[in-house]
C-alpha cells in the first residue's frame, strides 16, 4: 500500500495537526509564527492597557496645569512637563490614544467606502463600473499629501474633520483592490451557482464574495492605518489636526519648531516622537503577519 506522502517542508506531526485545524486555526498559527507581528500586537495591546488605565493610575489630568514649568524629568513627572507645567506622560499616554482612536476611525471610513464601491464596480460591471473607477482616478490623480492639506484648510482642524478628510481620501486604493478580486471571483462555481439559484444580489456580495477577499482587505486596512497616523501627526505638527488642549502625538511634537525645546528640552517632543514610531512600525509589522498568515503558499 503507497503511503500518504505530505507536502515539502512539512513533517509527519506537522502535517497531522494541520490536517485538523479550522481555517482560523490555521491562520492564527502562522500569524503567531511570525514574531515580529506577533510581538507587534502584544505590544499594541499593552499600550491599549495602557492608555485605557491613565486616568484611573495617573495622579494629573492630561490637561492640568502644575507648578512645574518645562521641569526635566523627576520622581513627580517621569518625563517632565511642558511649558505651561502639564504632566508629559499623562498627556503621552493620552496623545497615544487619540492618534489611535483618529487612525482607527479614519481606516474604518475608508476601509467601508472602499469595500462597498470595491464590490458594486467589480460585480456589476458596465457604466456603474465606469463611473466608481473614473471618480477612482481623479481622486488619485491628485498630489496626496496636497490634496489633504486642502482638504484640511476648506473644512477646518478638529478630530472629527481629520477623521472624515483621512477617511475619504484612502478610499480609493481599498476600492482597486477589492474590485479586482471582485472580479476573478465573480465567475467561479459557487457564485455562479448563487446566481442561477436566484439568490439576491446583497447575499451574493456579502456572504459568497466578500468572506472571500476579506484577506487582502484586512492587510490593505493595515498599512492605511499606519499611514493615517503619520498624516494625522503631521497635520496636527503643522496646527491643522487635534487642537489643543487636547493631546495627540502630533500637536505633542509641534513643540519641537522651536530651536531651544529642540536642542534643549528633549523630554517634551522625543517621547511622542519615538511612540509615533514606534506605533506605525508594530501596525505595519502586524499587516505583515496578516500577509503570511493568509498566504495560501505558506505551508507552515
């Protein structure tokens, strides 16, 4: 009798237990395997823990004012004040979640605008396709970076415009992608079969196409999540963002245009300007772990 072989790279034991996990185990056991986004999302979870008891642990407001003026680091302030004596760590902590909370938001608006122009164009096709992918291009035929510094000069600063100008203008990359695997799903059996069983068309979009091409979305949403907290930063560095008082990790480093914080006060715009990046590198590590963990060719 010709023993079952298994796949290269693979041994006995290995293939065994693959051979009774769900999909999700499955995915979940490569996405743990890669280290960097493993490691990436323990990180983003205890800084979640983090931000979510400041206020309960943190003896200052993020927004009340002390004694201490631009005072270095001590035992009171463990990262020091800024100039009118706000403690920097609450403010940090609180910085820290704004910026995820406007990313966040501003990845769920683009990512739902995306996905739903994404799937009328590649499934119905003809002029509803035509108009959705022309619109497409003239957004992206704008500068990017220009378009949202317009964007932000004609509607105004403030959290929830950032989140609607960030939200509508990465729409149109997440509605390329899913068009295009819209349309090489659109003539496989299953759907066809739907379509000749007569089910409707919103079962069809929502329950046969889009579990199927959640993968690439979930990855794409990922490195526009990354992308929308560097724009959110800069908008709020250059005043056109979160307004003060409230704290985000922008308007936390636009201390740092002046040359003597700069040189001479580091513990005011270092702090959010090291959690910035460190923030963008664990998001985009976790989309690269999203990409190998639903990779169909990784056998691991």
């Amino acid at each position: 009798m010709q023993q079952a072989t298994t796949a290269p790279g693979l041994d006995r034991s290995l293939a065994e237990r693959i051979s009774h996990e769900t999909y999700y185990q499955t995915v979940f056991r490569r996405f743990r395997r890669h280290r960097p986004g493993f490691i990436s999302l323990i990180f983003l979870g205890l800084m979640l823990l983090l931000i979510a008891v400041t206020p309960l642990l943190s003896p200052y407001g993020p927004n009340q004012i002390t004694s201490a003026f631009s005072a270095m680091p001590s035992a009171e302030h463990w990262l020091g004040t800024d100039q009118v004596g706000r403690d920097m760590l609450t403010r940090l902590m609180t910085g820290s979640g704004i910026s995820l909370f406007v990313a966040l938001l501003a990845t769920v608006v683009s990512t739902l605008l995306g996905v739903l122009l994404g799937l009328a164009a590649g499934y119905f096709g003809g002029w509803i396709d035509i108009i959705i992918m022309r619109v497409t291009d003239i957004v992206m035929s704008f500068p990017y970076l220009l378009l949202v510094l317009v964007a932000a000069a004609i509607f105004g600063p403030g959290m929830w415009n950032i989140v609607l100008i960030l939200g509508f203008v990465n729409w149109p990359g997440m509605a390329r992608l899913v068009r295009s695997n819209v349309m090489s799903l659109r003539g496989v059996n299953y759907v066809q079969g739907s379509q000749v069983a007569g089910m409707p068309t919103i079962y069809i979009l929502f329950k046969e196409i889009l579990p199927n091409t959640i993968a690439p979305v979930l990855i794409y949403a990922t490195s526009v999540m990354a992308q929308t907290m560097l724009d959110e930063a800069a908008l709020s560095f250059l005043g056109m963002g979160v307004q003060a008082p409230t704290a985000s990790l922008g308007n936390l480093l636009n201390v740092a245009q002046s040359y003597t914080i700069l040189e001479t006060k580091p513990w005011m715009w270092l702090p959010p300007g090291l959690m910035t990046i460190l923030l963008v590198v664990a998001v985009n590590f976790i989309g690269d772990a999203l990409r190998d963990a639903f990779d169909p060719r990784n056998l691991q």
